[in-house]
C-alpha cells in the first residue's frame, strides 16, 4: 500500500511560469478519504490557501500540515495537479510515486529527471475508468440519430446534407457526436431562443432535429417556421426508449470497434471548452472596434468532450455555432468556414503520428484566410516536443499571458483552460475525482501492481522499486 501521501502546493511550473493556478488537488473532505483509509497524509503548508482552505481545516480531518522543505521526502505518493518542478523531483525518495497531470511527452526535461530520481509517474490525464459502456442516456440519442439520419444520409450527396440542432441538451449532445462523425455540408447547433431566424434561413432539405425536454415549447415554434420552407422538423422526445439489444454498440463507432476503455477518470473536458469559449467571446466583447454579435456565428471544430464543452457555452451565451467534422477540415474545405467567423474553436485532434507534420488549422490559414481581429481558440495545446493541432501554437500559454497575436489574429491556448472560468467548481470536480481513483477498490493506494486496469495503463514511467532495481508490471 501507498500508504505515506502528500499533497503539495501547486505554485510556478512549466505549465504555470506565472504561479496563477489557485487550485489545490485534494479538497479537505477529500483529503479525509484518504486519512480513513489508513493514509499518514501530509499537506504542503499553505497549498489550500488560494481556494479557500485553511492548514487548520486540513489539520481538522487528520492532515499532517509540513513545510515546503520536507513535503516532498520520505513519502510513497506525492499528489499534485500539474507537474512538479525539477527541483522538487530531485527531492522525492528513489522508488517513490508521482500522480499527477504529468504530459510527459511535452516536457521530456521532467521525464528525464524522474527517471533518474528514479521515481514512478501514474498520469491523471490517462486514467480511465474501466471497460466502455454507454448508459441508456448516452445511447438513446446515438441510436436516434443513426436512426433518423442514416436514411437521410443515404439519399443525399454530401454536399446536399445540411442539419440544424436546436439547443443544447443531454440528448442533443449524443446527436451532434454522432452527426460528426458523418459527411455534412454543414451542421449547425442554434440556441433555442431566437433560433427560428436560422430555420427560417435554411435551404430546403434541411433536417431540423430538437429536444422538446430540454428545449420547452421550441419545437412548435420550429415546425411553423419550417412548415412552409420544405424542412424536416424532428422530435427527440417522441423517440422510445432505447432497447439496448436492437443494436449493436459496435454499429455507433465508425471503425466497428468499440473502445477498449471507459471514460478518462480524472478530467474537465467540458469545462476546458466552456472556458475557452467564455473567454473567446468576452475579447470579441470588450473590443470596441469589433462588429461581432449574435447574428455572427462561431466555428467550432470537432465534436469530442472539449468541443461540446464550447458548443455548450457559445449556444448558453446565444450564439449559433457550426460544427466542422473530419470531413469538413480535411481536403481543402476548411478554408471558406474559416474565413467567415470572427470566433474559431479548435477542438479537434490530429493522430499521434501525424503531429506535427499536418495541423488542423496552419500558419497559411492565419495569414492568409483568417480575417484581422478573429479570435482563436486552441483547447488542445501542446509544447515544441507534441505539438498543437493550430500550428502557430508551439507552445501553451498561461493564465498570466494568455493570449498572442499573428497577422492580426488573436490565439490563445492556455494550459488548464477550466482555472479560467468557474475555478472552485472545477477545481472540486478535479479533488472528488483523485480521491476516487485513489481510494476505490483496488485504487491507487494499493500499489501499482495491485490496481485496476484503468490505472496501470496510466503508469507513464516505471514502476521503479527503489535506488537500483525496477520492476516490471508485465
């Protein structure tokens, strides 16, 4: 068992030169967890301060408060929410475990200099949660919208397939994911309020999908705006509920495959893309020299869980945002989206092996498409070592600089986007999930070699068993 733990201030590290991160990766109930699972936890003296927590809240559950100079010693798991400094690695026992947001392949500094303290990484942002499933709530709207636009698909040229979503919902969520992953001419998500102009506005054929649940009296509105304009209106809430046996899971995913793991265990997704849209949209605002309103419409690309997070926010701020899927940001079709929005989202991935040698949106995009005084947004980041999907970002920036200018376009991809928006929150999201991880049945606490599946293929580096002999999990 892990059993000595300490949890240390977060403060200035490679991804955080300006020390602006107030977060904390154990709230004091959270801490308490661990305490009762038998844990001699330790708390770097002061780390909770800057959310609010004092030493002696800590103290109060059984947490040992100890001074920056010897946190880091004599302990079998040292807990942080970003990396550790150089200094504070070279400070860590020999065979001891790191857990933390470790991003090794950018920073390949800090992975040298654990692996000559000799100390074990688990990653937080690779722990998963165990053998994927998909619970009723996230297939109905995948087996809806299979079922609704397979027929629709197949009847129309890519270039004639146009859907409209209505709002933002649990179920609307599903079908935009799904619709992503097809060939469209466009896909389009509108607020509910507001939104029958864009219906108005649609070209025949248009397929309008809405949540009557999750979007009250719209509906209605839409069928009269569109009864008269030749387009399909249609009604989630009339959808059954899904028989989970009528079909295969494996028919959702493009490959035919299911993924061999669940969701990610520790991760904000959503909220990195409700930050980085919030904060696209407030410099759009506070320019005075901008035209931007709530007739233009955002871009975003991609359709995973830091895409929906914008969609979510650009539809709860009332503006209408096009969704690009692989098809529309390949083959030279992305440059016409990108030149008519002053707001672009990057939420889309390029595959390991291709990065940085393609990039969803180049250095010719900005200096050529893109118009003066566009706002960019990058939620996926990376470093000169993994590199960013929007080329022109070599490297995050931070809370304290976050944001850059080329050919008058304004970039901005700020390592840990949900410290930006709605901190406590997100921040307590973040300690109830380490925690889990840490004290579940066969958490992390038990040792490398005795945890979950979901965990051991988060170990990044290791496992070391001490000064000179290592071990081996397989």
């Amino acid at each position: 068992m892990l059993k000595k733990v300490a949890i240390v201030s977060e403060g200035v590290c490679a991804e955080d030169p300006h020390g602006a991160d107030r977060q904390v990766s154990l709230f004091p109930a959270d801490a308490r967890k661990l305490v009762d699972a038998g844990c001699q936890v330790s708390i770097e003296d002061g780390a909770g301060r800057r959310m609010g927590f004092s030493n002696q809240e800590y103290a109060r559950f059984g947490v040992q408060v100890e001074p920056r100079e010897s946190v880091y010693r004599g302990k079998d798991l040292v807990v942080k929410i970003k990396g550790p400094t150089n200094e504070a690695i070279r400070e860590m026992d020999p065979g001891s475990t790191l857990f933390c947001m470790a991003h090794l392949p950018m920073y390949p500094d800090r992975k040298a200099a654990l692996e000559e303290q000799r100390v074990s990484v688990v990653a937080m942002e690779a722990v998963s949660e165990g053998k994927f499933r998909l619970d009723s709530k996230e297939l109905a709207p995948n087996l809806f919208a299979k079922q609704v636009f397979d027929s629709y698909l197949k009847s129309r040229p890519a270039a004639e397939r146009h859907v409209v979503v209505v709002g933002y919902s649990e179920a609307t969520d599903g079908m935009i994911r799904y619709l992503g992953r097809k060939q469209l001419a466009s896909l389009l998500v509108v607020p509910a309020s507001g939104g029958t102009d864009w219906v108005s506005a649609a070209r025949k054929g248009t397929v309008v999908v809405s949540d009557v649940v999750g979007n009250p009296d719209s509906l209605r509105t839409f069928v009269n705006a569109s009864a008269q304009e030749g387009i399909v209106t249609v009604d989630f809430s009339k959808f059954s509920k899904p028989n989970e046996r009528r079909l295969p899971l494996e028919d959702l995913f493009p490959d035919g495959k299911l993924p061999q793991f669940g969701k990610r265990g520790i991760q904000c997704l959503h909220e990195t893309g409700r930050a980085g849209a919030q904060f696209g949209i407030e410099v759009l605002d506070s320019d005075p020299r901008n035209t931007w309103s709530q007739k233009d419409i955002a871009l975003v690309l991609g359709y995973g869980n830091v895409a929906m997070g914008a969609i979510d926010q650009c539809v709860r701020q009332g503006q209408a945002v096009f969704v690009l899927g692989r098809h529309n940001t390949q083959g030279g079709r992305i440059e016409r989206w990108l030149s008519r929005s002053k707001l672009v989202i990057n939420g889309a991935f390029i595959p390991d092996e291709l990065a940085g040698i393609e990039f969803v949106v180049s250095n010719q995009h900005v200096d050529r498409v893109m118009r003066p005084g566009t706002v960019l947004i990058d939620l996926i980041g990376g470093s000169p070592t993994d590199r960013s999907p929007v080329e022109p970002v070599d490297t995050c920036t931070f809370l304290g600089a976050p944001m850059f200018e080329r050919n008058g376009v304004r970039i901005a991809s700020v390592f840990a986007w949900p410290n930006y928006y709605r901190t406590f929150e997100t921040n307590g999201r973040y300690s109830s999930q380490i925690a889990n991880v840490l004290v579940q049945p066969e958490g992390l606490l038990t040792g490398l070699r005795n945890t979950t599946q979901g965990i051991r293929k988060a170990i990044v580096l290791g496992p070391f068993d001490g000064p000179r002999e290592t071990g081996s999990l397989f």
